[in-house]
C-alpha cells in the first residue's frame, strides 16, 4: 500500500482554538437580552407578582436573591408563617420579610412539645415589646394542658403589646385522653381586645375542661363580628355578656347537645347568618323518623335574626344504596326541618336555607367524596311562608 505524502499538521494542545466570529456572536450578551420586567422598580416588580400563584412565585425565588425575597414577601403575605426556628432567622436577617408577615402561626407542627413551645415563647415575648410585626393581622395557636403556662404568657403578651391591625384570633385547645383536668388558672390569662373575627375550636373530649376557652368573646363583645364556636362537648360555656355586633356565626358540633343553640343564641342574639355544621344524625338515613328526628334540631329557630342558614353535614352511603334515593331522602328530611323552622312565626327574617351534604362510599371500594346541594327559598304563598325546593346537585344515578 502507498503511503501518503500530505504531511500532517501536529496539534499544539497548549494553543487554544479561535472560535469563529459565527460562534461569538451567540455567545455575546445582546443588548436587548434583559427582560424588561428586571427593570421595572421593586414595587412595581412586587405588585406584579402578587397576582402570581404559589407554584409561580416558588420558580420566581430560584431566580436570584432579589426575586427569593420577594417571592418570600408575597408568600407570607397570604400565607400563615409558622414559628420554626429557621423562619425566625429569616425574619431577623431580611427586614422587609418581617414588615410583610401578615398572619402569624403556632401550631403543633411548629412547637410539638413543651421545650419547642418554651422557645417559641421566648422569643415572641422578645419580639413583641419592639413591634416586630407591625403588620400582623392575624394570629393563630394551639396548645396542650401541658403548655398551658406558655399559652398564657404568649396571651398575656399578645394583649400588653398588640399590633395596631391585629384583628382575628384563632385559637384551637387539643386534648390529651389522660391529660384533661389540669389545675390552670384561667383567671391569669389577659386576652387581646378590639378583635374582629374570632375563632375557637376544641374537639370532642369527655370531661369538662377548666379552661374556659370561650372568654376570648367576653374580651371583645364591642368588637367582634364573625364568630365560630367549634366544640365537642357542650356545657355552660358562655357567660350572659352578649356580642351584639355579631353578623356571622360558625357553629359545629362532634356530638350533638339540643341545648347548646338556646345558649349560642343568647350570646350572639343578633346573628344573620348562621352556618350550622352537624355531627352524624339520624335524618340522613332510610327509614328515619322524621318528626323524631329533627326535632331536635328545631331548636334553632331561636335565632330571630337570621336571613341565611347554611347547613353542613356529613355521612356515609351504605352499601346497596343509590345515590338519587339518598338525595331524595335527605332533601325530604330536610324541608321538613326548614318548615319545623318557619313555623308559629319563627325566625321571621329568614330567607334562604343551603344544604351541603359530604357523604363517601367505603364499601365495597372507597371512592371520592360525593356532594350533594340543595337551595330552599322561604315565600309567602296565601299570606303564609311556605318552603320551595330550589337549586339540587345533579348527580348520577346509581353508585
């Protein structure tokens, strides 16, 4: 075989190649590459992004620092922060995530134990007094028997230093079967005035607590508007002090008490619409017996004042059973009880009644929660007020 005779040209692994004019023009920034949403101000930058989703302003903060803190801002805006030890840094490294923080959180994610909580206690009583979130509108706890002592100190605190616009309080008491009678003095507890909206919510439990969870209302009876009493076990919570400013009442029960809407009604008298959450009961079953059954919900029509009633329940479809006919016996049930309401002049300002039924099949295959939804119209038909079936949920036939 010939050999050729074109020499070869050795490489020089030390001399760089020169890339072609071709190549640097695509490498080369353009002048026109910055987008011109990096231009605008911070404010205008910060007011865009508002109108951005969760998942949107997450991509937003791997952009850059900028962005992060930004992103962080919004978030915490619409967000409740909770009391984690990082966030507490974040908070004392970047002033502008503090002055955004709008909705404050101690929940038992973020303080699970009494150490955890003691932390969290110290350092709100620190933060506090210097008005460490002067835009705090919200704030929210929830403790154990076992932290009593911390809940009232950051109660105490709460009330001594409160932010100007520090409007709702949540709070929630979570129970412990063994831990129930604990010798809290309740009477230590100053709570925060000049609230708004207030909620308190304690699950179901056995024994009567000590803890009067509910003389947050008596704080603020001038004040509050829109109220929710959530609790499992009703006894004589609630003083003879009403709230008359009251316009909204969230009540929900884990175990039925006939007695506790005669109560609701003298401390919110003034209530016009009630949004009524009822635990598991006999009307939603076949066969029930109507006039037995919903008596016991008659007791509702104490309330005069209501125009609205929105009613909750929840239950469980048997086996066998069809949807449409489940509907259909609960929607019979129900106009029963809306008449019961109506009647001997009761509840003389009530207008509309909605009905939002969650029910789930378990058996043989658990499915999604089905919905069903009634409206009911109260009107006057012979100079007499009369139910009419409005607004059903449309839904399939059988299961």
């Amino acid at each position: 075989m010939a050999t050729s005779t074109r020499k070869r040209k050795a490489i020089d692994p030390f001399n760089t190649v020169k890339p072609s004019k071709k190549r640097l023009r695509t490498l080369r920034p353009r002048k026109d590459a910055a987008h011109p949403f990096t231009q605008l101000p911070s404010e205008l930058q910060l007011r865009i992004m508002g109108f951005c989703d969760r998942k949107t302003l997450a991509a937003f903060s791997l952009l850059s620092n900028h962005f992060r803190e930004l992103s962080l801002r919004i978030m915490w805006e619409t967000e409740p922060v909770e009391t984690y030890i990082k966030n507490f840094d974040q908070l004392d490294e970047h002033e502008d995530l503090r002055l955004a923080v709008r909705h404050l959180a101690v929940r038992n994610q973020s303080a699970p134990n009494r150490s955890r909580f003691s932390g969290v206690t110290k350092r709100l009583m620190t933060r506090f007094p210097k008005n460490y979130f002067p835009g705090l509108t919200e704030f929210t706890i929830e403790h154990q028997p076992l932290t009593f002592d911390y809940f009232a100190t950051i109660m105490n605190t709460l009330a001594t230093y409160q932010p100007r616009g520090l409007k709702t309080l949540n709070i929630r008491i979570s129970y412990k079967w063994n831990r129930l009678n604990t010798h809290a003095n309740q009477d230590t507890i100053v709570y925060p005035t000049g609230l708004t909206t207030i909620s308190v919510k304690c699950p179901f439990i056995t024994q009567t607590l000590q803890l009067d969870p509910f003389k947050i209302f008596d704080a603020n009876a001038d004040t509050v508007t829109t109220a929710t009493a959530y609790i499992g076990n009703w006894y004589q919570h609630f003083s003879s002090k009403p709230c008359l400013k009251v316009k909204t009442l969230y009540a929900k029960q884990d175990q039925f008490d006939r007695y506790c809407a005669k109560q609701l009604f003298a401390k919110f008298p003034n209530t016009e619409h009630l949004i009524l959450d009822a635990p598991l009961c006999g009307p939603l079953w076949l066969g029930a017996n109507q006039a037995t059954a919903m008596e016991k919900y008659a007791e509702w029509r104490a309330f005069s004042s209501v125009k609205s009633v929105k009613m909750i329940y929840s239950n469980t479809i048997r086996y066998g059973q069809e949807r449409v006919e489940f509907r259909d016996n609960v929607l019979e049930n129900l106009k029963f009880l809306a008449n019961r309401w109506i009647s001997d002049g009761h509840m003389p300002a009530l207008e509309v009644i909605d009905v939002w039924v969650r029910c789930q099949v378990t058996f043989p295959v658990r499915k999604d929660e089905v919905k069903h939804s009634f409206t009911f119209h109260i009107g006057i038909k012979d100079a007499l007020r009369v139910v009419t079936t409005g607004d059903i949920a449309k839904l399939p036939d059988s299961i």
